[in-house]
C-alpha cells in the first residue's frame, strides 16, 4: 500500500522549534522529489520547501528561508521538516509530498505524486 505518513505536528510559542516528519511505504521513495506544503484554511496551500530526488538540492520559500530546513534519510524513507523561530504566521496545516516521473531500465515512465495526510502546527502566545 503506497502511502505518507506525517508526524510531529502540534502547538508552540513563538520562537519556538518543531520537527515535523514524513516516513514513506509502498513506493520507490528515493525517485521522488519531495515536498513541504503548507495551507491556512481560505488560501491557497503553499509550497514552502522542496528537496530533489537524491537530497542534493533544497529550495525554500521566502517566507520560511533562514528557519525551515528540509532533509532526508534514504535508509528510513523518511523526509524531515525542522522549523525554528517559529511565528504565528507559521500556522497552517503542514503536508509532505513526494512527486516526479522517473524511468524503467526499459524507459517506462513511472509517474508519482503523493501526500501525507497532514499535520496541524499552532503557533500562538
């Protein structure tokens, strides 16, 4: 069963810390780009940082630059989101993606895009 399962949401003060995780089964993980959105009931979700399929580049978004840090560990098929200096801006309901197209040794293409379930982060005095 192909599936994300994310973890490590909760409430925090400002200027606080939290780790948000995303383990991954029934897919071939390490293909995959993977992803931090993040939404705010009324708006758009947003695509706050992304890391390539071998973990060798991240990208962030301006709002979490300089806070959020996306990683990997390829052998747990886990994806992290570490968030410092956390502020009440930060509160959303935060989901990982892991998506992309990659290629058979008989050049299929093998087409993804999958989601966690997501977590709720609050951060508020």
């Amino acid at each position: 069963q192909v599936k994300l399962v994310d973890s490590g949401g909760g409430s925090v003060q400002p200027g606080g810390s939290l780790r948000l995780s995303c383990t991954a089964s029934g897919f071939t993980f390490s293909m995959y780009s993977k992803n931090w959105w993040r939404q705010v009931p009324g708006k758009e979700r947003e695509l706050i940082a992304t890391i390539s399929n071998a973990g060798s580049s991240t990208a962030y978004a301006d709002s979490v630059q300089g806070r959020f840090t996306i990683s990997v560990d390829f052998p747990k098929n886990t994806m992290y989101l570490q968030m410092n200096n956390l502020k009440p801006d930060d509160t959303a309901v935060y989901y990982c993606n892991a998506d992309g197209t990659y290629y058979t040794h008989r050049g299929e293409p093998v087409v993804g895009n999958y989601w966690g379930q997501g977590s709720q982060v609050t951060v508020s005095s």
